[in-house]
C-alpha cells in the first residue's frame, strides 16, 4: 500500500533533491512524511591525506537528521561496494569519535519499505524471517559499530 498522504501534501523536500540511487529517495520520502528535518550529503568527511596535506580519501554520508545528530548512509548495492562502505565508516569514527554515523544495511532499508507500505512484503523483505524493522525513532539509534556478523548454526 502506497502512503495516500505523500501524493497529496504538495511539494516535499525529496522532490527537490536529486539522488544518487532510488533508495536514497525512497528514504527521503519516508523521513518527509514523518516530518524528520533531513539534509543529503551536507558534509564531506576526510578520511586521509597525502604527504602533501591533499585529500585522497573521504566520506559523504547520504543523510545527516540533525534534531538526532545523526549521519546515515544508505547501502543497498552489492557487497563489495557494503565492504567499502562498511570500512569508511569505522574510520570516520576513530577520525571523529564525536561525529555519530549509521548504515543502514539493504535488510534494514527493505524492513522500512515494508513496515511503512512503500514496498509490497513479497518484492522486499528478505526470506529471513529474522529480520526486524528499524526504528523509525532515531534517538533509539545508537552510532555503534558494524553489524555483528550473522551466524547460521550447521545441523
């Protein structure tokens, strides 16, 4: 089921805004409809350096809620690029223990699809039935470290 609401509220913020990928819009979308205050990309995070003092390195998370104090990046995409993402993040936190940053992973993303109606259950949520969707209330969110890894126990 569609969000009725989001068709008719007028021009919304994610309407002005061109993204990178659809997922950044989708998400977009659902923090407009729940009035969360959000900006994309505002800032850019160096990561490291060259002996000359040069950028060769950096991080621009996709969303930054500032009622939360909070960047999140969004990964959807294949893993390699989740290994980048996911190693980015861990040095933008010893670069900036203060600066608080989340990924939301691809299962994550699609449990919010679901959970909010803006994706049909059997396009979106994953056969894990393990899955539990996010918050949507971001002060429950804690910038804590990777995801510990899943386990599948043999038989």
């Amino acid at each position: 089921m569609i969000l009725p609401e989001l068709e008719d509220a007028g021009p919304q913020p994610h309407e002005h805004t061109r993204f990178a990928h659809n997922s950044e819009r989708q998400f977009a979308k659902l923090l407009d409809f729940y009035g969360i205050a959000w900006e994309y990309e505002p800032r850019t995070f160096v990561l490291e350096r060259d002996r000359e003092g040069n950028p060769v390195q950096a991080f621009s998370p996709d969303f930054y809620l500032q009622a939360y104090d909070l960047f999140i990046e969004i990964t959807t995409l294949n893993q390699k690029l989740v290994t980048k993402k996911n190693r980015k993040a861990r040095r933008l936190r010893e670069l900036y223990p203060d600066v608080k940053v989340k990924i939301f992973y691809q299962r994550d993303y699609q449990a919010l699809l679901v959970k909010y109606g803006l994706e049909p259950p059997s396009q979106a949520m994953p056969a894990d039935k393990t899955v539990e969707p996010l918050p949507l209330r971001f002060d429950d969110v804690e910038a804590s470290p990777s995801p510990q890894p899943r386990r599948r126990r043999l038989a």
